[in-house]
C-alpha cells in the first residue's frame, strides 16, 4: 500500500480531546468563540448577495471593494497595506498557514512564544519546518528576552506573534513589540503577526503591530479575520498582508488551495468592517466579563491568575493544587462539572489551564462557584 505524508503523525489535535460537548449539567469554559449571533447587518448583506446572484468566480485574492475595505480597517491599526497587497482567505487559520507556506522550507524553525496556541505547531510540523517552543514569563505571559536570544540557531527563519493572545490573554507592551521586531531584524527573521484579536483589548495601550516600527514594515506578515471580533466563526473569512513579494507568493497559494472564498461573503465582510456599535457592543461585555472571572478566579485556592488584557482567556497556574493540568481539567469535569482545557496540550503549557470567558455572565460566576466549592472541599 502507499503511506501517507510522513509529516501527518507529528501533527496533534490540539484541544479537540476536551471540546467535545458535555451534558447541559456542566459549564463550558473551553470553546474559543463570541457567544453572539453575527450582527443582523452582516447577515442581511450575505442574503441580499445571494438574492442578487453573487455565486460565480470571482478575484482571487478578493474583490478590490474587499481588500481596499480591509486595507482602510488595518490603517486604524497604523498598518499601511496597500490593498493589491490584501489577499482574503478561508480564515485566519488558513492565512497563518499561507504566511508559513510564503516563507518557510523544510527544516527551517519558527520561535513561538509558548504556550502557543498549538495549530501553529501543526501547521509547522504539517509543511516542514520546526516549531521552537519559548518559554513567556511566568508572572504576566510577556515575552522572555533572553530566552528568545538564547532559542535562535543559523537555521531560525521567523518569529510568531499573537498580542493579544491565546490562550494566555496577554497584551504585549507596545515596547516589547519594538524590541521584537529589534530582535528579527537583528537575525533577519520574518514576523508572522497574528492580529485577530486586535479588537479586544483590555489594557490601556492597545493592539501594537510590529509593522509600526522601524525595520518592522518589510518583514512583518499581518494576518487576521472576522471570526472574534465580530462574531463570525462559522463565515470562515480571514485576511493576509505584507509586501508585494509576500502577497504575490500567497495569491500564488491561495489560487491553487482555494480559488477564493465564497463570493457572496465578500459584501458581508465590507459590512462588518463598517460596523462600530455592535462590535463595541461586544467588545464592553467581554470585558465586564474578564474583570469578573478575574475576580472570582483569583480567590479560588492554590490558583495563580494574571489579568487578562485582551482576548477572552484567563490562564491558570494550578501547580500549588498538586495536580497535573490533565488531573485538573479531567477531575473539574467529574467532580464540578466544569469543562475548561489543560494547558499540557500546549507545549509549555504543564501546569496550567485555560478558561474561556466567552460566556455568560451567569455561567461565568455559576462555573467559578463549582470551582471553588470543589477545591475547598478537597
């Protein structure tokens, strides 16, 4: 019999082990997604395409309306694309996985600032190229300089970047994403950017793109999507942006891995992009949610919790419980009937557990309560 890519068994699954769904019983602490419907605008733009017979081939990387409309979104941002230079893909995922494709060969490594949310180790692992786990800081999630220096080798190629960042909820300090960028052009690294949570931050200093800084521009690949920040998961609708020989590559990819995506998804992503008050809206909840679960989550015994600044994830350092993050995550299930994910499943990552916030209210603090009652009573 013929075998198969010989890449395929050292690509994991990531959280899929603890995102099966539970019985109604337990609370969810575990999927990554905005408990919202997609704002009726965006909807209504999808339906009214279909009406209009928006079904055929269109631009490859995306109608010009589409790339010029997330070229003027990344401005907000001070990242100056020129739209020709905007290829949109079938997620952010997707577009990560282009930006690794436009730049890597096999055998090349990427630093991650680890726990790093573990489809970037996937994918690395799926095209070739070698994921270089870095430890963060244990304090606050931020980068560790000098373990990023002392991690790269002749053979590091790139550095991946996701602030704000699952799973640890960190927002790196506008400085330290100057130095990030001193660090990569230092060593002549790209920049993979992840931006998709850029709209959700709860620190006063906000989103910053390496692209702001100076070598930072001709190095750095932004990618993102409509997924987090306003609602939209299920759309499948990321974008990728950089040079004009990075986006010439990736329209090479994209064209022979998926054409484009469906055409009549593209007024509804121009939509979104012009939406303020619903994602505002959003934006508000998630953090009234991440101050009270920090609250409730820091008075839980033997946990250590830093504030989330952005996303909607809180990382837990359980390590004085006395149990392993799979013990801890298996037996919150069983005994408290609370699903949240075990940060073993991230290289990096023993010792900790992730908590979607991405919630109600009520099963925010119904969760945390169960938490608490069960470890006080052990």
């Amino acid at each position: 019999m013929p075998q198969l890519n010989n890449n395929i068994d050292k690509v994991g699954t990531g959280f899929a082990a603890f995102l099966s769904p539970p019985g109604p019983e337990v609370i969810r602490f575990t999927v990554g997604q905005p408990d919202f419907d997609t704002p009726t605008k965006i909807v209504d733009s999808a339906k009214a395409a279909l009406d209009r017979g928006e079904t055929a081939y269109t631009r490859t990387q995306g109608s010009p309306e589409l790339c010029a409309a997330v070229s003027n979104h990344l401005s907000t941002h001070n990242i100056d694309i020129d739209s020709e230079n905007i290829v949109v893909a079938p997620g952010c995922k997707q577009a990560v996985l282009y930006a690794m494709m436009a730049t890597l060969n096999p055998g090349d490594e990427v630093l991650l600032l680890a726990p790093a949310w573990p489809s970037y180790d996937g994918m690395l692992k799926l095209i070739g190229a070698v994921p270089v786990h870095v430890p963060v800081k244990r304090d606050n999630y931020h980068p560790d300089f000098d373990a990023l220096e002392a991690a790269i080798t002749p053979k590091t190629k790139a550095i991946m970047v996701n602030s704000p960042n699952n799973p640890t909820g960190a927002v790196y300090y506008p400085e330290e994403i100057e130095r990030l960028v001193a660090l990569a052009v230092k060593h002549d690294l790209w920049i993979i950017d992840d931006m998709i949570y850029a709209t959700l931050v709860w620190a006063d200093y906000g989103y910053t793109s390496p692209a702001n800084f100076a070598g930072g521009k001709e190095r750095t690949i932004t990618v993102g999507g409509w997924s987090k920040g306003w609602a939209m998961t299920g759309w499948r609708l990321g974008w990728i942006g950089g040079s004009t020989e990075v986006a010439n590559a990736v329209k090479k990819i994209n064209a022979s891995a998926a054409t484009h995506v469906a055409t009549f998804l593209m007024p509804a992503a121009i939509t979104a992009l012009s939406l303020e008050e619903e994602t505002q809206m959003m934006a508000d909840s998630f953090n009234k949610r991440r101050d009270v679960v920090y609250r409730l989550l820091d008075a839980l015994p033997g946990i250590t919790v830093p504030k989330p600044e952005g996303a909607f994830y809180a990382l837990c350092d359980i390590t004085e419980t006395g149990m392993t993050d799979i013990e801890f995550a298996n037996r919150a299930l069983e005994e408290a009937k609370v699903q949240l994910i075990p940060g073993s499943l991230m290289e990096g990552g023993e010792g900790y557990v992730r908590i979607s916030y991405a919630t109600s209210m009520e099963n925010i603090e119904e969760g945390v309560r169960r938490l608490s009652k069960w470890l006080n009573g052990l």
